[in-house]
C-alpha cells in the first residue's frame, strides 16, 4: 500500500527548504521526483545526492502552460503534483500596497489555480487518476498576525482546494491540504523575532518548532495508494498549536 516505485511525483518550491526536504524523502522511498524551483544553485544541492529530476522556473516571469508541455512532453504522465512554492510578508496592515498584494496572491495562489488546472486536464485527457496537494498554512485556518496577505491567501488556497476535491473526486483525482505549522524556513524566518519566537512556543505544546522530516510521512501516505479514500482533508502538522487555547 505504501510503495512508491511506480509513482512520479512533482513538486513546485522543490529548491526550497522545506519543499526539497519533502523531495529527497518521497525520492529515498523509490517515487520518481521532478522538482521545479529558480534557484539552480540549490537546485544542484539536491541532484548532487539523487537522480531526482529538476525544470528551472520563475512564476513570475515565466510560462506555465509552456512548463507542462515541457514536462508531459518528457513525461507520459504525473501521478501528483505537490504546490509548494510561496511567499510571505510581515509588512503592517496599514502599509501594505496593491502591487505587494498582487505578487503574494500570484505566487501563492493564482499560479496554484493554473498549475491545478493544467494538471487536472492532462490527467483526465490521458483517461488516469491522479493526486494533487496544495501546501497550506495554519494561517490559512485561523489569522496570525504580522502575515496578513499571506493568511489571506492561504485561506483562499484551502477553499480553492476543497472545491477541487469535491469537484473531481468523482472522477479520480484527489485533492488534499498539507498545513504546516511553525517550520523555520526561507519564507518565514525574517518575521521570527525572539518575542514572537517565545509565543510561538507558548502556544504549541511541543514547544518547539517542526523539523522538516516531520512533514516527509504524511506526504509518503498521501502520495501511496494507502490515502485512496482521503479527499478534501485539511491534514495539520502543528505539534499542537491549533488546538491550543486559554
């Protein structure tokens, strides 16, 4: 239930922390792994220790319709795409402008809706099922301060994702939501100050922040055939934060 031999998986921020992490672990557990990503440098890091694949791309500036033919062109089919890419912001609320509104809701959102959109075509036209899983945030389910537009557009991401798993479970694709909680990455680590470090830690029992190999099992189950019935999950990996309270 649990091989991945067969699989080939992609997953867009490959060349993050986070996101290459969770690459090297479906890789070291047999799947075939495509990573996307625009750092070519770390992209490096990553092949140097394993034969997984590696397509250099910037959501800003480049195509994605032209991504994915490049990719099926390589490639007969996926059988799941991760979206993990992201950026974040601690701009005040008061000083946040349009076009810092729109790059945020671009990268994490927008190009999440084409990527799905694309893959859910190429997947029924080849007449297979497949599995998609979105990288949300326990942001994305209640507010944190000091990310406003990075909340929002993680709450849209999960609402997007679950339209998508209700729309086309029927029809053999599951959708998913991965909610990290505190994972010291690229993305966040600029707002991490010692004060908000020590309520982050005051709010999660583990009292401490995730390792990046905690992620690695759960996507192992979600990319096996052992998660055939998980569809529309929002799956939380917080040490306990959201469930804490006063």
């Amino acid at each position: 239930m649990y091989d991945l031999s067969d699989k080939i998986i992609l997953v867009f921020g490959g060349t993050g922390e986070l996101m290459g992490n969770i690459a090297i672990g479906l890789f070291e557990n047999k799947a075939k792994v495509i990573i996307i990503g625009r750092d070519e440098e770390k992209a490096k890091k990553i092949i140097n220790k394993t034969n997984i694949d590696f397509f250099k791309f910037d959501i800003l500036n480049d195509n994605v319709d032209i991504l994915f033919e490049q990719i099926y062109k390589k490639y007969c089919y996926i059988d799941m795409i991760i979206n993990g890419a992201g950026i974040n912001s601690a701009t005040p609320l008061l000083d946040i402008q349009d076009f810092e509104i729109n790059k945020i809701f671009e990268v994490n959102f927008n190009f999440v809706v084409r990527c799905c959109q694309l893959y859910i075509r190429n997947t029924l036209d080849l007449g297979r099922k497949g599995k998609i899983l979105n990288i949300g945030s326990v942001s994305g389910i209640n507010p944190l301060s000091k990310v406003f537009m990075y909340s929002a557009s993680k709450a849209a991401l999960h609402n997007f994702s679950k339209n998508i798993a209700r729309e086309y479970g029927n029809r053999g694709i599951l959708t998913n939501i991965l909610v990290p909680g505190f994972f010291p990455a690229e993305q966040n680590k600029q707002i991490l100050s010692k004060k908000r470090t020590e309520l982050i830690f005051g709010q999660t029992p583990m009292n401490r922040f995730g390792e990046p190999n905690e992620l690695i099992g759960m996507v192992l189950l979600l990319a096996s055939n052992a998660s055939s019935f998980i569809n529309g999950a929002e799956l939380i990996i917080d040490g306990g934060y959201c469930v804490t309270k006063i």
